[in-house]
C-alpha cells in the first residue's frame, strides 16, 4: 500500500467516524431540541380558563395518574378533545395534561365585572 493510500484511508475511517459522532450527538438532543422549539411558539388551540381546581391527568381517565394541578382561573391551551376530556397546555406548552372539559370555560371568569348593587 502506497503512502497516499494510507493516508487517504486514515483520513477516510476520521471522517467516518466524525460523521457517526455528529450523527448520534444531533439524534440524542433531538427530544430536548423539539421540547425547547415547542415551548418557544405558543401552542395552537384554544385559550380556555379552569373553572375550580382542576387535576391534570396523564390519560383522558379520572382514573389515570395525575400528573399535576390547575389552579381556578388558570389560562390553559385545549389542543385536543376525546371523551369528555380536554388535552391542553399549561404555561406556554411546557407542561401537558388531560382535564375535564366540563372544568373548562372560553371566558375568564376572573374578568368578569362585579355585578353593581342597586340602591
């Protein structure tokens, strides 16, 4: 074998390896790099406000494991309905969970104005 042609296999088997190095380093930050792209854009769907405290569940059950809670009036994104439940994100999308959609309201109940006595 000719000094070039070492060299260039040398050169070829560092590129290689760099290449599967690159590869495997951009697959492993992927979850985090679509976790971090998601929670930059604000979700789409609907705004809605929890209308007591509300648990947060990891499946559209009243029995699954609940994963959290809403506090009342909290601002929410609904992404998705099934069942009587409402998939939604929490704080710009960082946080996600299925709520009872009868919990729901599209108007803050919050910023309702104060209902004026009459003399």
């Amino acid at each position: 074998m000719t000094e070039f042609a070492r060299d260039a296999a040398g050169r070829g088997s560092r590129f290689g390896f760099i290449l599967v190095l690159a590869v495997a380093i951009a697959f492993a930050g992927c979850a985090e790099w679509r976790s971090a792209k998601r929670t930059l854009k604000e979700p789409e769907g609907d705004t809605m406000y929890a209308l007591a405290t509300v648990p947060l569940r990891a499946k559209p059950s009243a029995s699954a494991k609940v994963k959290g809670t809403l506090a009342l009036h909290e601002k929410v994104i609904r992404l998705h309905f099934e069942k009587g439940y409402a998939l939604v994100a929490v704080g710009g999308g960082g946080l996600e969970g299925w709520v009872e959609n009868s919990k729901l309201s599209r108007q803050n109940p919050a910023a309702r104005a104060p209902i004026a006595e009459s003399p």
